[in-house]
C-alpha cells in the first residue's frame, strides 16, 4: 500500500526536509508567507557563502519554481565543504517545496535537484597512500 501524504494543519508555520551531499547534511525550514529572507546556520545567505556560484545553487529551484520570494528559509548545515554543502541545501529546499505542493515534482524531477547525489569519497586502500596513490616507485 503507497504512503500517504501527509496532511499539512491549518496552524503550520513551516515545512520541513533534510538533505545531502557528501558529508553536508542540511536542515532546511520553509517558513510560509516570508519576504524571501535565506539564513544559514543563523547568518544571512550573503555573509555566509563565499562564491556567487554557490548562492546560484542554493537558490536554483526557487527561481525555477518561481517561489523565490514567498518563503522565508531557516537552514542548519554541517560537515562537508562549501560547495558541498551549497550542494545538500539545494536537495534540502527541492524537497521541502516538494513537501508545500506535490505538484512541483514533475519540474523539480526533470532539472534533477530531486535525486541525491550518490557520489562520495573513496575509501583508501591497504598497500597505498590514499585511495589510489601508490607509493613512490624507485627502480633502484
């Protein structure tokens, strides 16, 4: 038997959803009837990014979506780095707009910010350096 959606109350402030990349895992709020305000990890989305890039990447599924200024959005990321956790905010808010309307699947689905993204660090090796250095060959 499929799940069934949950039904949003009437008194929610918010939905809710998780997502990751890497090492990144990213807590994200989507706060109903908002200005279009962005904090991470309690600073605001231009202090805390380094790069325009990664600011383009978070905000990529409110811009297709068209949503960008109805949701003020609270996000609590850890671990990985910048661009991977850009990477798990960006999951994080596709699915939490996914949780506000169902409908949005099908846009969401096709520019891919719907699917995880599977790849991570490879584990290192017994007899190498790393995962795949090997050491130095020395013929004599």
């Amino acid at each position: 038997m499929p799940a069934q959606p949950k039904a949003k109350k009437k008194d929610d402030k918010y939905v809710y959803a998780n997502g990751k990349r890497k090492e990144s895992i990213a807590r994200v709020r989507l706060y109903f009837g908002g200005k279009g305000d962005i904090t991470i990890n309690e600073k605001p989305l231009k202090e805390y990014l380094q790069v325009k890039i990664q600011e383009d990447c978070i905000l990529a599924p409110l811009k297709l979506t068209g949503l960008a200024k109805n949701f003020d959005i609270s996000v609590k990321v850890q671990g990985g780095g910048w661009n991977s956790q850009a990477g798990a905010i960006r999951h994080g808010i596709s699915k939490a707009l996914l949780e506000h309307d169902e409908m949005l699947r099908a846009t969401l689905k096709k520019a891919g910010f719907l699917t995880r993204d599977s790849r991570s660090k490879e584990r290192k090796k017994y007899g190498l350096k790393r995962a795949r250095r090997a050491p130095q060959f020395s013929k004599r």
